[in-house]
C-alpha cells in the first residue's frame, strides 16, 4: 500500500515515533502536497521524502517547495523549524 491511502497511518507512526524517540526522524508516506508536509512537520518529523508522487508528477517537488516558502511567508515564519512537534 502506497500513496494517499497510507498517509493517516503513516503519520500517526510518525508522531508516535517522534514523540516517544530522541533522534531525528523522516516522515514518509502518502506525501503529494505542501499541506501534508505540514502535517508532518506539526507531528514532529524533522525532514520528509516524496516518493510516489514524483512518479505520477515530476514537477510535484517543485510545486510543494513553491507553496511551503509561501506558506511560511503567510505565517511570519523564518523556516519551518519553527512548526516541527507543534502537535
């Protein structure tokens, strides 16, 4: 199972996973927008992988890093350090 199908699971792990460990962690699965980026940076994943979604849209990182640089001028953030573990 990949794709948009995985992301409530995968972060619900990820925000267990973060919470319960004291070294970096990547949230992974179901990622195909800037929004779901967020969702995983607010559950405390420092970094993210796009995996499928690049094969279904090349340009898909390019839109997403496109609309988290605006998202972050939107909220007065200086990067997006400032959200990771926020929930």
């Amino acid at each position: 199972l990949s794709g948009p199908a995985i992301l409530p699971i995968a972060l619900r792990m990820a925000h267990q996973v973060a919470h319960a460990v004291a070294i970096p962690v990547v949230g992974m699965g179901g990622i195909t927008s800037a929004e779901d980026v967020l969702k995983f940076l607010m559950a405390g994943a420092v970094a993210v992988q796009v995996g499928t979604m690049t094969f279904a849209d090349p340009k898909a990182m390019l839109n997403i890093i496109d609309d988290l640089a605006e998202y972050c001028a939107q909220e007065g953030l200086a990067n997006l350090q400032e959200i990771v573990g926020i929930i």
